[in-house]
C-alpha cells in the first residue's frame, strides 16, 4: 500500500504554464509593470497606481524591460 506520493517537481512545461498564469494576474494591463503580488484585476482592472494615478518607486514592480544587471558604462 503506497501512500501518495507528494508531486513536488514540476515539469519545465508546467511551470512555463504557471509562470504565464501568475504574469497575467500580476502584470497590469494598463502601464505593462509586473508586480510581486498579484492584481485585483477583477474588481479594479489595473494597478493601483493606475487606479489612484499615482507613480510607484522601482523597486514595487518589475521592471520587465530592465536589464538583469546594472553596470557601469566603462
Ligand atoms: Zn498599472
């Protein structure tokens, strides 16, 4: 008799699938920033500097177009 076995690995085309799903309820789709939490996209529609048309500082979203790492120009 086996217990079930906990399914922890995800395949690589799993979590693509889950990375799509979380993008989508995390990006809004007024101003494209992706954020850490996910959006009340329901009930607001975007953001909520959108909603509240306030700026954010950079380090509350994503910045998708950024690049990985900042250097210096030599
Ligand atoms: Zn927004």
């Amino acid at each position: 008799m086996n217990l079930a076995r906990p399914k922890r690995t995800l395949t690589l085309a799993q979590e693509e699938a889950l990375d799509r799903a979380m993008a989508a309820r995390q990006t809004c789709p007024e101003c494209g920033r992706r954020y850490y939490f996910c959006l009340p996209l329901r009930t607001q529609g975007c953001c909520d500097p959108c909603t509240q048309r306030y700026e954010l500082s950079l380090d509350t979203y994503l910045p998708s177009t950024a690049p990985a790492n900042h250097r210096l120009a030599a």
